[in-house]
C-alpha cells in the first residue's frame, strides 16, 4: 500500500532536522511567552532562569513545568500570550473531573490544529473522495472542531454529525457512503452494537476505518470494534491545552502514536520526582509547545502515563512514537495498595469474551477497600443458568486476580443495565472519595 501524507517532506524530516526546527523555535517563543505570561515569568524567575538561557531544546530542562493547577490558579486569561482581540476561539475540557480548562487559539492556531487532524485522516487512508461522518461532540469540546477542520483540509466530504442518536448515524452512514468514522472508542462500540441490532452487518455499511481517541482503550477493544465495523482502527490523542485531538496519532503501522515534533516538543518525566527519563522509560508525558501563539504552554504535565519509542517506522514517518497511555496518572485506582490501571480490566474483559460495557466501584468497608466490577453480558450470554453464571463469575475473579493481583468481586449483569456513552466513558465510581 502507498503511504497517504498529508505533509511528507515535514512528516519524514530526519531526526536531525526536526532537532534543528525545534532548536530554531525554541528560544523565540521562551521569550514570547516570557514578555507576554506574567504568570510564566513569575515561575521562570523563581527559577533563576532568564529566556537567554534557553539556546536550544537541551536547555528544556532548565524551565519550570506547568500543571493543572497552574491553569486553574491562572483561570480564565492567566496563561493567554496574546491580546483577546487576536484569539478567533475558545474550547473547553470536558469536565469529566470537574475540573475545567479553557484554551483560547489565534487563527494561525487554528491552522497548525487543523493541519495535524489532516495528517492523522491522511495516515489512516483518508482523502479527497472519502466521506468523514465526525461523531465526536461539537462545541467546547475539542473533537467535533479538530476533525471538522481536519476533514476540511484533506478535502474530504465532511459530515458534521456531533455525537447521539446512533440508529440516524447508521442511516446517514449507509445513505452517504461514509468511509471514514470519528468518535470515541466506546462510541464506536456502542454504534457497531446499534448495527447489530438494526439487524446489519460489517458488510452493509462503507466504512473503511476508523479514527479513535480521546479516553484509553486496549487492543483487545481496537480488535472488537475492527471486527464488528469491518474497519481498520487508528488511535489519535490529544488535549484541550494543546489544541485538542491531532497531537499524536497512528499510522498504517498501528503500533504507537507519532508526535507532530514540529509543533510539539514530548518529553517523559519521573511523575514523583519531575527528572527527565531516558527515552523507552515509562512516564508522565510533558508537552511544550512550539509555535502556538495564544496558549503556548510549556513543559506541561499531562498526567498521561506512556513510553516515547523512536524505532523506525514502516510509514516512513519520523516523528517520535508515543504507545497507547496506559492511564492518566490520577486515573490509577490504588485499591488495598495495589496500583489498578482500568485498561487492565477490559483486557482481561475481553480476552475471555466479555462486552466491553463494565463499570468499576471502589469503596471502603470496614476500613479495608472493596473492588467490584460489573459486566454486561450479551444477550446470548444471558441465557445461561443461574450456576452457570456464578461459575463464570468465579472464573473471571480469579483470570482479574492474576492480573491485577487483588481479588474483584465480579457481577455479571443483565444485557442493556449498563449505560452506554457517545463521548468519553466513565467507567470508574470510587466511592472512597464520597466519605
Ligand atoms: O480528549 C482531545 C481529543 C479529542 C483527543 C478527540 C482525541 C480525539 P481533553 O478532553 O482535554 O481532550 O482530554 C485529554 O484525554 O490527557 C488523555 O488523558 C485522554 N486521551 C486523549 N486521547 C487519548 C488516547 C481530548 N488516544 C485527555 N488514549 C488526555 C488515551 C487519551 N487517552
């Protein structure tokens, strides 16, 4: 197969050129956002460090980082680079932990976002004959905008569904030939399973692949959703203070995210400690940006946990590879003090033929923490005996045990009582928190 770029000569620059476009762009925007982030520069002279300091992307290290407290603290102009009269736009994290960021984009952020969601829809096949049917929400969030953009840039025919009413996406999807799907893994689980109830198959809709991201989700789930929408999967992350999704995104290799190095600067950090790791450590990614001119935060922690690889690509692409984050790491359950990552459950889920509908609740009972996991059976799951299905729950227990190390308490559950989600799942209840 022909590799599809969006931007190939930026796309397989070598490693040495994209260290020079780093290097060259480094020190003009410390500078930028020096003179113009009363709140950065507060950090970086309690630090000691000066922008004349910063020479180079080896000087990285010298700069505080900023976390999401910073963006809280700073909330809502703190952190803005540019007069408000500059910026074109605002987006918003979702919310899931209550905890809302704002970022805001001047037009020429706008282009390099678009440009990256361009190069991700081009690395998953997609070009100016496909049909985008963007399922990912529209508004604050930043997934509907990106690939709207994106889909706009490769030339695509781009339906601009927004997320819900799944049986209508099917329609549209077979009436308008979409080829090209974007929306949450577990949106797109829930869509293949709207499918099969419509009574169709893989075969009766158009779709070629699929472009996922914005919440975790293992192999085991990418397999599923290929299998039940005849499609190949790709994952693409991203964050609101970025941009949004189109930071990273996979290839035909489908082995790990490449990092759009010419905008980005990724580096893995010690969570615990804030030490820069040698890469193929397992970390906290932190992100700098390289030429945003509104919210161009530096060194910023983004909690995700994940390796940076630079093995060669069979793409021809160049630019660093992160693989699949195995969690935020304020995501990270620590139950009877063991470390518990959600995405181990669904694997375990899945590799013994359950529904990747669950939910997870921790609480507290008599002092000592409780893990209860409750999984939806299929419909011809259900049929099963009431023996039959404490038998089963028995031998899930003990396939999570070995892998979590701790011992769950499975509820298998009936078909449909699990809620379903059309944009980020939330799987995970810790009542702990509650008392
Ligand atoms: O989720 C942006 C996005 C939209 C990405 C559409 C991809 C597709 P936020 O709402 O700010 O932005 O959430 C960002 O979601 O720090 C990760 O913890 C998580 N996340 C995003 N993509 C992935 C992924 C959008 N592919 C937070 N795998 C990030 C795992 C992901 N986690």
């Amino acid at each position: 197969m022909v590799e599809n770029y969006y931007q190939k000569e930026i796309e397989t620059m070598s490693h040495e050129q994209i260290k020079a476009h780093q290097d060259s762009l480094i020190g003009k925007q410390i500078k930028h956002v020096y003179e113009n982030v009363p709140y950065y520069k507060n950090l970086m002279d309690k630090k000691g460090v000066k922008p004349e300091d910063i020479k180079s992307t080896a000087d990285l290290h010298k700069l505080p980082f900023l976390t999401k407290s910073d963006l809280r603290e700073a909330y809502p102009y703190g952190l803005l680079a540019k007069p408000l009269s500059e910026c074109v736009r605002i987006h918003s994290t979702s919310g899931t932990t209550g905890k809302r960021v704002i970022a805001f984009y001047t037009q020429h952020d706008i282009d390099i976002w678009e440009d990256c969601c361009a190069r991700a829809i081009m690395a998953a096949g997609g070009t100016k004959e496909d049909v985008v049917q963007v399922c990912y929400g529209y508004g604050l969030f930043t997934g509907g905008s990106g690939f709207h953009g994106g889909s706009h840039k490769v030339g695509s025919l781009t339906l601009p569904m927004s997320s819900g009413n799944t049986e209508r996406q099917i329609q549209f999807m077979m009436d308008l030939n979409s080829t090209i799907l974007c929306c949450t893994p577990s949106y797109a689980a829930y869509i293949g399973e709207t499918l099969k109830e419509m009574g169709y198959t893989a075969d009766n809709i158009p779709l070629k692949a699929g472009i996922f991201g914005a919440e975790p989700w293992t192999e085991e789930m990418r397999r599923d959703i290929e299998k039940t929408l005849g499609i190949k999967a790709y994952d693409i992350y991203g964050l609101t203070e970025m941009c949004g999704p189109g930071v990273a995104f996979e290839c035909s290799a489908q082995n790990g995210m490449h990092i759009n190095e010419d905008h980005f600067i990724a580096e893995i950090i010690d969570p615990d400690t804030g030490e820069v790791l040698p890469e193929g450590s397992k970390g906290e990614l932190v992100f700098t940006c390289l030429d945003k001119e509104a919210f161009p935060l530096i060194r910023y922690r983004t909690r995700d946990i994940c390796v940076l690889t630079r093995e060669k690509c069979s793409c021809g692409r160049t630019h660093v590879k992160m693989l699949k984050p195995t969690g935020r790491s304020d995501d990270m359950l620590i139950i009877r003090g063991v470390n518990v990552f959600p995405s181990q459950i669904e694997t375990v889920l899945l590799e013994q033929g359950y529904t990747p509908n669950y939910r997870i609740e921790v609480d507290r009972e008599n002092n000592s923490d409780t893990l209860d996991i409750f999984v939806e059976l299929s419909s011809e799951q259900f049929s099963d005996t009431v023996r039959e299905i404490a038998a089963k729950e028995k031998a899930l227990a003990s396939a999570m045990k070995t892998t979590l190390g701790i011992n769950p308490k499975m509820h298998l559950v009936p078909p449909k009582s699990i809620a379903r989600s059309e944009g980020k799942a939330v799987r995970v209840v810790d009542k702990r928190k509650l008392h």
